[in-house]
C-alpha cells in the first residue's frame, strides 16, 4: 500500500474499506466512566466492549481515560494526536485480521500535568463509575500482613499535599470529599487487576488510606460507594514496532499506539454497581452474584501458568510464550503444575468444565500469531508471585497435597536474578524491587541458602515451613548444577 493514513477523528471516513470505525458520534458521547490507567489491557479489553455497546446504540456510556503516572506521557501524546482513537488488532491464528478503531475513550486527561481537572472530574455528576486497571502492585497492600503500606514514599507525599495527589489512594479521596461536600450520589469503584477479591482489596486499601487522610469520609464511603468484584481476561501483549509496521503496510493506517492482542476475551463482574452501570451483558459481558471462583480459576491457572513458563523460558532464553509452549517439557510441566497442584485448590466452578478450561488456556498460549513477550510476564514478578503463585502452595501445604512444580517456579525465579547481570545472562530483569531481589538470590549462592526465601515482603511465613524449604534447597541446588531441561525431566520422571 503506497498512500497511509494518520489515524484521527478527521481521517476516520477516509480509512480503508474492511476496517471497523465507529458509526456513532463520538463528539455527544457523555463520559459516564472515568478509566485510570489506560494501557493495552484496558484497550483490548474495556474500552473493546463500551465500543460494541456504543455502536449499539446502547446508552451513553463513554470513557474519560486518566494517565496517573509521568511514565503515561507517551500515551496522552498518542491520544492527543489521535483524537482518543486507536486501532485493535484481534489475532486469532485462523482468521483474516480485520482492524477495529475503537472510539469509546472520548477524553484522556494527564494527571501529573493537571491534578486539579482528574479530581473534578472524578467528582463530575456524569461520572458513575471509576474503573481501574493500575496493575497488582499499585494496591500498595503489604503482600505479608495484606495490610495497606502507609510508609511508602508516594502515600506520605499525598498525605502532606491533599490537592496535588500522586497515588490513585489520594486523587480517589479528594474526589469523594468534593462529592460528599457537593451532596452527590456515590458511585463504583470497579478494579479490573488480576487480584482475587479485587473490590475488596481496593476497598480496603483505600480506607486504610483515608483512615489517615480524612477519616470524617470513611461513612459516607462505606453507605454511598460500591467496590464490585471481577474477573478479567484477555491476553494483550506489548505493542512492538512491526505491529505498527503491519497495520501500516497492510492497511495503509499509520498509528502511533495500536493495540493487539488474541481473540479470547472475559469479563465477569459481580452486579453491585451504586449509581447505574452500562448494559454490558448486551456485548457478552457476565454478571454473576459471586466472582470468587472465577477470579481464583483464571489467576491460579492462566496467571500462575505464564508466571511458569515466563520464568523458566529465560532459563532456556526464549523470547516468546509461544516459544515456550512449543517445548514439550514445558507444556507438561505446566499441565502437572495446574493438574496436580492448582486445580486441587479450586473447588468446584458453577458452568465451568475445568479440563476443557485447562486445554484451551494451553491453546491461547501457543497462540503464534501473538508473540506475547516474556520480558512481559516476567516483570513485576515481585508484585505477581505472591498474587498468582504462593497462596497455592500454601494451600496445598495445608493440605498436605504436592509443591514441587510450584516450588520449581519460585526457585527458577532465584535462578534468573543470581544469573542477572553475568555474562551468560542477558535480560534485563525489570522489577520495583530490583535491587532487593537480585542482591538476596545472589546471596543465597554462598551466604545464607534462604536469603531470598527471607524476603517477607514475598513469601510472608512460608520460610518456616519445612516441606517447603526443603523442596526448594532441592530444586534450587538442581538448577544451579543442571540445565533446565534436566532439572524439569527429573521432575516429570518422579
Ligand atoms: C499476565 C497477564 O502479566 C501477566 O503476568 O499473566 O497480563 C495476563 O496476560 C492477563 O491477565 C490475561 O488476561
């Protein structure tokens, strides 16, 4: 294709014939959701499905996207530029892709250039829900106590200067302050993170915070504000320059930020929404009473699941979880781990056949089209480990059932980080606790064999259970001997 086409509101009728663009009028569109933190989760996911509705004719329900972080600047210059629309590229390995501009993020707003306008709009009447996806470390919840970290730099920042916030726990309180001041409705607090109990959890994090902040809000919060859980699913990997590159040479449209990702997408919400929420259900979305099973299903399978093969496939140097999938010792490792150990903590899911869930998670990883980064699930394991991975040994140590597979992931995870920085080694691990992590693996290697199983902050108490350590003190000397490939054959052979 020699002509291109900058993606924006004027372009939009000029875009190539088999590219989905909006057939409503996105200029009367009314903002009745404020997002923070819009990236290509958020993208292929809510905004994905507030679109369907949209060009339903399906209420008035648009999205005001909120970039909380200065690392956000990229994306407020993409959206700026685009007049808030983006393409989605849906890769499914059997279909020709046809491109989908997406229009329901009507509004992006940059909150470190402009607090004051993030927490009016917040407290704007339109707004009925405000929905999150600030990944599982912006809870700031002590993974040890599960308690609220008041100690963290940015909380005491926000506590000191009510009026220019940097956490979502500051702006979210300036906010509801106004609107109880205001005599506003309340409205829904929707987290979309792959936490268990998400509602819950941002609930109590937050009143934790205001607890300290403006303890006169926490009535009025608890009568007028809803904290729904729910469970999110859709595989959507980091935009790479040859996705822009595809789109661009294949459908002739330039864009600055597209987004891809696969064709399986899930969103079950539990139906407690204080002021009104969009007909969602009309686009494929669930509303259940209880979320729980769900919730723990797709964090212990599907996020546990990449967690193992992310960690070991650097061990191997894959680059893709694709890559990784295709190794038959690793798409058995990860049926043993989820049939042997997490399964057996999952109890039963109403409408859900859980060998055909377990079968076709094995298929969306292999997926090739998606080439879903390692370098990705690997980051922030810090933050994802306590979250996906050790409440499923914990459980099975109770139970007296298997860890070793379980076990394995935590010791391949020490592996990589005593690796980090030697010349065999070339990936950078990317984690806010760096620094920590990697000095405590390598200090396991002469010092002390349990420095990184100390880490509290990680693993809590699990230091002192003897069944795990010891499996762990195996595995890791194993790894340290062996390549990966044996350790895991040995395992299999047990
Ligand atoms: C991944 C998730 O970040 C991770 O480690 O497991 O981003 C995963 O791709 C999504 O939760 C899928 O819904």
């Amino acid at each position: 294709m020699s002509e291109t086409i900058k993606l924006n509101a004027n372009n939009l009728e000029h875009l190539p014939e088999g590219v989905m663009v909006p057939n409503y009028n996105r200029t009367k569109i009314k903002t009745g959701i404020v997002h923070v933190g819009v990236g290509n989760f958020h993208r292929a996911h809510q905004a994905f499905y507030t679109d369907q509705l949209l060009c339903k004719g399906k209420g008035n329900w648009g999205i005001s996207g909120i970039g909380l972080l200065n690392e956000d600047r990229k994306m407020y210059h993409a959206f700026t530029r685009q007049d808030g629309l983006y393409t989605l590229m849906v890769l499914d390995p059997d279909e020709k892709l046809r491109p989908r501009v997406i229009g329901s993020i009507v509004e992006y707003l940059f909150a470190p250039e402009n607090p004051d306008r993030v927490i009016e709009k917040m407290a704007d009447p339109e707004v009925r829900i405000i929905s999150l996806t600030i990944t599982e470390g912006g809870y700031n919840q002590d993974p040890a106590t599960g308690e609220f970290n008041m100690s963290e730099k940015s909380v005491q920042w926000d506590l000191h200067h009510p009026d220019q916030p940097q956490t979502i726990f500051g702006y979210l309180t300036q906010a509801l302050k106004h609107r109880r001041e205001r005599k506003m409705p309340g409205l829904t607090i929707l987290s979309c993170d792959n936490i268990q109990h998400n509602g819950e959890v941002c609930k109590k994090m937050l009143i934790s915070y205001m607890k300290e902040a403006e303890p006169n809000l926490v009535n009025w919060v608890e009568q007028h504000i809803s904290f729904p859980n729910s469970m999110v699913d859709r595989i959507t990997p980091v935009t790479t320059p040859s996705d822009k590159e595809h789109l661009k040479v294949q459908f002739g449209i330039e864009d600055l930020w597209p987004v891809v990702c696969e064709p399986f997408i899930q969103w079950v919400i539990e139906d407690n929404f204080a002021n009104g929420r969009p007909e969602w259900e009309s686009v494929g979305v669930q509303f259940v009473e209880e979320v729980d099973p769900y919730e723990k299903m797709k964090i212990r399978l599907l996020n546990a699941g990449h967690s193992l093969l992310g960690l070991t496939g650097l061990l191997y140097g894959y680059r893709t979880i694709d890559e990784t999938v295709r190794n038959p010792l690793l798409a058995s490792l990860l049926r043993e781990f989820m049939d042997k150990e997490a399964t057996l903590v999952l109890g039963k899911i109403e409408g859900i056949e859980l060998e055909g869930y377990k079968d076709n998670l094995v298929q969306r990883f292999s997926n090739t089209k998606i080439k879903d980064q390692v370098s990705r699930i690997c980051a922030e394991s810090s933050a994802k480990i306590p979250k996906f991975l050790l409440p499923t040994i914990r459980e099975q140590l109770d139970r007296g059932g298997s860890i070793q597979f379980g076990t394995l992931i935590v010791a391949t995870w020490c592996r990589n980080l005593e690796l980090a920085g030697t010349s065999d080694y070339s990936i950078e691990i990317q984690d806010s606790m760096r620094n920590e992590l990697e000095q405590k693996a390598k200090a396991s290697v002469n010092d002390d064999p349990l420095s990184f199983l100390r880490i509290e902050a990680i693993f809590g108490n699990l230091v002192h259970y003897r069944r795990f350590v010891d499996t762990y003190l195996q595995m890791i000397n194993e790894l340290r001997r062996h390549h990966i490939d044996e350790v895991i054959s040995k395992l299999l052979r047990r």
